[in-house]
C-alpha cells in the first residue's frame, strides 16, 4: 500500500512559519528550503520538518539579537501532553501562544 505524502503550498509553508511568501521565496532560492517546481510550488512534509529541524539546530549556535531574529521564523513548538505540564510552563506558553495569534491577527 502506498502512503501519501502531504504537500504544502508556499501560502501555507508561510502561514506555518508565520512569515511572508516572499520569504518563502528566497529560502528556496537560497537552497535552504526543498521544493517541487511548477505551478503552483509545493513543499513535502519531509522537506518542511527537514528544514525546521535544521533552523533548529542552527538557532543553537547563535547568540544575542541574531538568535532572537532567527527565532522568529520557526513555528512555536506545541506543549507536552496535559498531564506532564506545571501550571507554572502552561501558563508561559499559553501567554506566548496568544501572544503570536494577536500578532498574526494584527497584520491581517
């Protein structure tokens, strides 16, 4: 049986990394960001979880105002299960989750 792999569109790989298309555009022409050519261009899953794992580990090696830069390009990481949360990291999270969706609902 054949699985099919889920395919993003450069509007969605943005929307996910909360950032524009254009700059969607220019990963892919800096070669940091695989992609199927054509109309319209598509992103596997692999090739989007490859990159974000790869931005991740890059982020580790930057210090100061350009780690806090390069930081906002990922996605926000999604909290551990439920039962394993503090009330303490929850409510971190929560504050930073609302905090991004007001931004993201600010520039519409």
């Amino acid at each position: 049986m054949t699985t099919v792999e889920k395919l993003f569109t450069e509007a969605e790989v943005a929307e996910r990394l909360n950032c524009s298309v254009a700059r969607i555009r220019k990963l892919r022409a800096a070669g940091r960001l695989a992609y199927l050519p054509g109309r319209p261009v598509l992103v596997t899953e692999r090739d989007f979880n490859a990159f974000v794992e790869s931005e991740r580990e890059h982020l580790k090696t930057l210090t100061g105002k350009r780690r806090k830069r390069a930081k906002k390009l990922l996605p926000p990481e999604d909290p551990p299960p439920k039962g394993g949360l503090s009330p303490e990291f929850r409510g971190r999270w929560l504050a930073i989750r609302m905090q991004m969706l007001r931004e993201r609902q600010a520039k519409r």
